[in-house]
C-alpha cells in the first residue's frame, strides 16, 4: 500500500465530538455531515462509525453497516434533493481518497456531469 491506513483521521475526531462539524444525522452505527469544502450546493458525506479505511478494506463482515450507509444516504437524499442526486466513494490514490475513513459523498442541487472528470 502506499498510504497508511492505521492512523487516527479527522473522522474519528468529527465521530468523538472533539472537532465539531454540521451534524445533520447520527445514530449508533453511522454519522452524516455536510463537506467542509462542498463541491455542490448540496454536498454531505455518510460515515460508518466502525473504522473501515477504504472500500476496499470491507469484507463480507461489514454487509450490514454497509447497507445501512447507502440507505441512510438514499434517506437523506431523497428529502433534500427530489429532482435527484449522485453518491461518490472515492478509493485510493487514483481514486482522489484523501481521507482514509470510508464515506460516502451525497452531491446534488444542481446538475451534475457524465462521465465524471
Ligand atoms: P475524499 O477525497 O477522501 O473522498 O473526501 C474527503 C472529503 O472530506 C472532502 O470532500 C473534504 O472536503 C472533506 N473533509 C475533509 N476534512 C473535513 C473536515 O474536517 N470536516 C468536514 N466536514 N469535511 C471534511
């Protein structure tokens, strides 16, 4: 691996409240926010609070909280962003990963291009 996937990120500091951000929905296995640096009008990540670095770094074991983070994404979306929305997972470097605790990015208000750059 060229990147280190064992140190604390910014996440687990925005998960145990000793940084704050937008909280818009949290329960016992995953946490939503908006992004600090939006690249849409409407632009907030799902996290697991398990610390799983990367997608590629879940396994079979992680089905569930999986599951619960794309639908607690669908949940959120659908209510703010009608007219639809993209979800983004970024994974490695080639990826543009730049924080290495697995979320998932819920872009929309307005619309959005394919392919992706
Ligand atoms: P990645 O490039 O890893 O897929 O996305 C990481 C995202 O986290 C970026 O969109 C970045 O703006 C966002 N981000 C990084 N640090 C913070 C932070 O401290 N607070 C919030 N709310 N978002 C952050």
């Amino acid at each position: 691996l060229k990147y280190d996937t064992s140190k604390e990120t910014i996440f687990d500091k925005i998960i145990a409240k000793q940084l704050p951000a937008d909280i818009i929905f949290e329960d016992e296995k995953c946490l939503a926010f908006n992004d600090v640096n939006p690249q849409a009008p409407t632009h907030f990540l799902v996290i697991p609070k398990k610390k799983i670095p990367t997608l590629d770094a879940s396994s079979q074991d992680d089905t569930e909280i999986l599951g619960h983070v794309l639908l607690t994404a669908k949940t959120l979306a659908q209510k703010r962003l009608p007219n639809g929305y993209r979800l983004v997972i970024n994974n490695g470097p080639d990826g543009c990963q730049s924080v290495y605790h697995l979320h998932v990015h819920i872009l929309g208000g307005r619309q959005m291009k394919w392919p992706p750059g």
